[in-house]
C-alpha cells in the first residue's frame, strides 16, 4: 500500500530525532499516497520548512497558527487524494488547539510504499 503516516510534535527536528517523545505528539494518521500534499503545499508557499525530503522520513517545520487550522472535524489535514479517508488517526484535540499560533511544530512524515 502506498501512502504516508505522518505525526504532529513540538518537540524540534533534532528532539525528535534523537528520542521521540510519545506523550508529545499531538497527531499522528496513516493516508493515502498523495496524502502528503497538504505539507508540500504549505512549503510551496513558504509556511513550512522542508528539512529532509526523502519519504524516510520527511521533515517539516510549521508554527501552528499554519497547521491548527487545517484540522477539520474529527480528522487531519488533507493530501490531494480522491476519496481521502485517513485511518489510525490519533488527535489530541484540546491540546492541539491550544498552542499558540506561533508555536513550532514539528511534521514527520514517513513513506509507507
């Protein structure tokens, strides 16, 4: 199955990578294979910070106030995929929405082809 499981911290790219905090993540989901389209998009525009673009994973930094709104009811920010149903979602909501809007989060998104 193609596609990406992504998850959603404040810890930095460099925390993450030596230790994932588990009581820190904020989101994590499993998508399709364009799933990803929505943190390229926010690259493309400027509002995310591509670190590491090679699928194992790619890393991304936003501040919130991009991400947060993304967010719609009851499931993650969306790919390009036609008929996009995200499973294994995990969303901390309270504490999602109440970062402050620049608060850096740290996107990690893993290819699972």
């Amino acid at each position: 199955m193609a596609g990406w499981s992504f998850v959603v911290t404040p810890q930095s790219p460099a925390e993450y990578a030596q230790r994932l905090d588990r009581d820190a993540i904020l989101a994590q989901w499993t998508t399709g294979a364009f799933g990803i389209g929505w943190i390229e998009r926010l690259a493309d525009e400027g509002r995310a910070e591509r670190l590491e673009r090679s699928g194992y994973p790619s890393v991304y930094t936003a501040l919130a106030g991009d991400v947060v709104p993304l967010f719609g009811p009851e499931r993650p920010p969306s790919g390009d995929d036609v008929g996009y149903e995200p499973w294994a979602v995990g969303i901390r909501w309270e504490a999602l929405k109440g970062l402050a809007s620049n608060a850096r989060l740290t996107i990690v998104c893993w290819d699972q082809s």
